[in-house]
C-alpha cells in the first residue's frame, strides 16, 4: 500500500514517527509525506523554516513548492507535485490541513485529473460547531462530497462534520503519538537540585501556553488554598500572563514556590514532567477568538497528558473538549473554570499516595494501548486497509 500524505505538521522531524512506525509495519507499505518547502510557524518561531527531505527506505519526506507560507487553510502546492503524484501513484491521499483547506480541494483536484484512483482522505481538529458562508461553504461542500475517510483528533470534530452532511467513514485518533522511549519514568536527581525541589515536595506541573484559555489562573487561585504540606508549582512554557503569574504569587506570598521555565526544547520536556508529582490541564473553552469561518476554542486534545501518563505522572484535567476523553479513568476531572473543584483534586492527590500510584499505573497501561506511534500507526493502516476494501 503507497500512502501519500500533505502537510505542515511534518516539518518537523519528531512529528513524522507515527508515520515512520507505519512504514516498517510491513514491506509492502510506503509513505511519502509532502510538506511546504518554507513555512513561518507564527507564536515564539518568527522566524521561516526552509524544510530538508528525509529518505528511509520506504519512508521518505519530501518538501515541495508551495504558496502561503503561514495560513492552513490557504496553503497550496507548486506544480512538483504533479510529477511526485504520478511517479508515486498513491493508494491513499491524506491531507492533514482541515476540511476547508485549499491544498485539500488541489490533492482531490489532482486525483482526478491524474486518474490515480487513490482513496481521499483528510484530517481535522476542529471541534466547535460552526456555519460556512459562500465561497467557503462551496470549498467544504466539495471536499466532503470527494472524501472517503476522515481521521478525527476528536470525537466533537467528528461529530460536528457529520452534522455537516459527512456520512463516509470515520477514526477518532489524535495527530501525533508519544514517543515512550523519551517519554518514560526517570529520576532527575540533578534538575531538581537546580531548580531548589527537595524531595518532600509536591510538584504541581502545567506544561503550556500562559493564556486564559489554557486555564493557568484557575490553576493559581487553586493552590493558593492547599493543605500546609510543602508543594511546588512548576509552569513549563511561556505567554502573555506570565506578569500576572509572578504578580498573584507576590500578592498572596507564594511566589518562592512558582518556579517558571521557558524555552525548552521538546525533546527535554520529559525530564521536567518527570520532577512532578501531578500534571494539570485547566483548559477553558472561549468564544473570543474569531476567524473568517468560525469562532471561538477548546481543548481539541492535549497532547501533554500523554506524555505525563507515559511518564507515570498522575494527571488532573477539566472537562473541556477531548481532555476527558483523552484521560478516561486514568486520571482526575473537574468542570473547567471551577478553582475550588481542581484545589479538592490536588489535596486528594497530594494526602492520598495509594490514589496517586493507581492513577499513575492506570495512565501508563492507557498510553501503550491507545497513544504510542506504534498503537496509531496500527489504527492508522487497519483504517486504510477497510477504505482499500471499498469500490
């Protein structure tokens, strides 16, 4: 089977195991993925990424030409994919860039005009309802009416395209697994000594942006109001409210126990998850956050309890988009928003260390089973082995 896959996404080489895990599946699979040949990430990457290919013996990355250098949706492919197409001659189109993506509509475009015969394909996160507005609405209409499978990051993005009048097929599965050989349990004896962590302390983690969304004040008045045990906050990230952070520490005379870090490199993250005792994904959904197609976000996943759970660090999520779904019964849930729900979880995790090690093992047996690269590769193959199947 030849699988073609488009996106930005796999600038990055961390970011192409899950696919490189289903290449090495069995000798008859091959995976090309295109991505852009310049791309300017926005947030704290200003600056243009210039991608370089990868080759691996059935596995091979391949960047291409392309127009729109920052924006999803508007991202297309220079006329090199045309010859990449037809010497590959692909089984299985995937384009990772939404359902109102412009390279989606060029990859089902070229399909048929090249007469591949390859199955189309497209992944999304989008997980609140929306309306599509002309032309929009014409460039959705067309790409779900090509579409023979969707791959999920989500249950509500599933959901809401079937409102849309998608009635194909359908896996629920999140883009990136983790890679549990670098997010495992480890002891950092010597990281902790740096940041001033004893061992009798209780180390509350959050790993992400410092925005409203992302829920870190709700985690601040929190634990503001915790048992008298010794504890830590360790914030791994950065954002607009970091004054704020240092400020309400001040203000309510906690600030020697916030430790932040910023500008870790992804590949060091899981030494910092392995220095807590709980990590915490207070995400908030918001509707001020507005697009010429939709408005508003919450949590579409959250790829960070993931890693903690392959760390065996037990894990406290609200209730916002996927998180519940992602954590199961491996972990503890609160309603997002609510400090003094997340402040009873933490006080159940920090005096009760029999929860905390079931909790721990729960998360870790979740992570092999559904969330490594190896367990999304074998989803991934087994969903387009059933769409091969259809004539």
């Amino acid at each position: 089977m030849k699988i073609l896959v488009a996106s930005h996404t796999y600038i990055v080489d961390l970011n192409c195991e899950k696919f490189e895990t289903l290449a090495k599946l069995h000798p008859d699979i091959e995976v090309t993925i295109i991505v852009p040949k310049k791309w300017k990430p926005g947030g704290v990457q200003n600056k243009i990424i210039e991608t370089k290919p990868q080759n691996k013996g059935n596995f091979r990355v391949v960047p291409i030409s392309n127009f729109s250098q920052n924006n999803q949706g508007l991202l297309t492919f220079g006329s090199d994919i045309i010859k990449i197409l037809n010497d590959f001659r692909p089984h299985i189109i995937q384009v990772e860039q939404g359902v109102k993506s412009f390279a989606y509509a060029q990859l089902i475009t070229l399909n048929k005009w090249l007469n591949l015969q390859a199955k189309n394909v497209f992944f999304t996160w989008w997980n609140l309802p929306y309306k599509s507005k002309f032309p929009v609405s014409y460039l959705e209409r067309y790409n779900l009416s090509n579409t023979d499978g969707l791959v999920a990051g989500n249950q509500d993005a599933a959901d809401i395209l079937r409102d849309h009048g998608y009635d194909q097929d359908v896996v629920v599965m999140p883009q990136l697994g983790v890679n549990e050989d670098l997010f495992c349990p480890q002891k950092q004896p010597d990281l902790s000594h740096q940041l001033g962590i004893k061992e009798e302390d209780f180390v509350i983690g959050f790993v992400g942006r410092f925005v409203e969304e992302k829920g870190v004040l709700t985690l601040l008045k929190a634990i503001q109001s915790l048992p008298e045990k010794k504890w830590k906050f360790l914030l791994l990230g950065r954002g607009e409210l970091k004054e704020k952070i240092i400020q309400e520490g001040q203000k309510n005379g906690i600030n020697k126990q916030i430790i932040i870090v910023e500008s870790v490199a992804h590949d060091q993250v899981a030494k910092y998850i392995n220095l807590m005792n709980v990590l915490v994904l207070p995400s908030e959904t918001t509707y001020k956050f507005k697009t010429l197609t939709a408005v508003g976000w919450k949590e579409q996943f959250g790829h960070v309890l993931i890693e903690a759970m392959a760390c065996k660090v037990p894990v406290i999520g609200s209730n916002s988009g996927e998180i519940p779904n992602v954590i199961g019964k491996a972990g503890l849930i609160f309603p997002e928003g609510d400090d003094h729900a997340l402040q009873n979880c933490l006080t159940r995790l920090m005096l009760n260390k029999k929860l905390a090690g079931e909790l721990s093992e729960k998360g870790y047996k979740r992570i092999l089973n559904y969330y490594t690269n190896k367990a999304l590769a074998q989803k991934s193959l087994s969903f387009y082995e059933s769409l091969a199947k259809i004539t």
